[in-house]
C-alpha cells in the first residue's frame, strides 16, 4: 500500500506540473434542517448529521458545527502526514490528532458584540509513531503545516459570499 501511495502521489504531481488546469476541483455539501437543530448532511454519497448538544437546545443526534471544524482539521493533519511521509520516505506507523476549541458563546448568542462568535483559539497535539529521525519528523511538520488545506482554510481569509434564496409559504 506504501509504495502505491507513494506512486500514486508522485504521479498525480507529475500530472498537475505538466497541466496546472487539471488541478482544479470543487468540493460540494449540502445540509438542511430537519428537527430542532438537527441537519442533515450530504456530501457526495455520504450522510452525517449535525446537532447542538442538549445543553445548547438540541437533542445531541450528532457532532455540532463547531466540533466538525475540529474534527475536519484533525483528519486533515492526519490524511497530509500520511501522504507526505510516504512521499518523502519518511515511516509513519501512526498518526493521531487531539484538538480543543474555546468559544465564547456570548458571540453566539448575540450577548456581547465584541466577542467574536467562532473560536478564540484552537490547540491541540499531533501524536506520531515513527522510528524516524527527529530531524526528520520536524521536516515533516513544516510540509505538513505548508500544505493542510484545512490548518490553510482557518488560518487564511478564504472569500465566502452566501446568497439567500427566499420562498414564500403557502397559507394553510
């Protein structure tokens, strides 16, 4: 699987040097709410569901938005070590991500209009099993972090513009 990987990547790098265009893609989700906060979401052939834990007003059937953020950045740092040990020749036996988020939910909740209503900051570690070089694993941490897509979505402004689309309901 190793090897596969790793003829998998350098090829696939190969391909986009010599057609950059081939390089764009589009990721899609869809969601919409179906009972109290639940949502219901689909990306490409799977399902998910998100929901606010109890405490927050929900019934808890799911992972809430912000830890989702978690979540996608955890298995992120993941999927890139992997794929960037292979590619470099580095041994990487296992690769965990633990993360925290602190939020203040008085953004949230309209409370105070300074408080901004993502997170303040997120923390976390990144376990790795190798018998590689410390040297080594460093060099793999600044691929790693250079290339995530998710660590550059949260740390960089990415354009975001939402339309609203507005049917009116039928009276009953």
């Amino acid at each position: 699987m190793s090897e596969q990987l790793r003829q998998l990547i350098f090829d696939t790098q190969a391909a986009f040097r010599a057609k950059p265009e081939a390089a764009q893609a589009t990721f899609r989700s869809s969601s919409r709410l179906t009972d109290g906060f639940r949502s219901e979401v689909s990306i490409r052939q799977h399902r998910l569901a998100a929901d606010e834990p109890a405490a927050l007003g929900g019934a808890d059937s799911g992972p809430n938005p912000v830890e989702l953020v978690l979540a996608a950045l955890g298995t992120c740092q993941e999927i890139t070590y992997r794929a960037y040990a292979t590619a470099m020749g580095i041994p990487l036996d296992s690769v965990s991500v633990e993360l925290v988020g602190d939020i203040d939910l008085r953004g949230f909740f309209a409370v105070d209009e300074s408080v901004r209503s993502g997170y303040q900051n997120i923390r976390g570690t990144v376990n790795i099993e190798s018998s590689a070089s410390e040297a080594d694993l460093q060099k793999l941490r600044a691929v790693v972090d250079a290339h995530c897509p998710v660590l550059d979505i949260l740390t960089n402004k990415v354009p975001v513009s939402l339309n609203l689309s507005i049917k009116s309901a039928k009276a009953a």
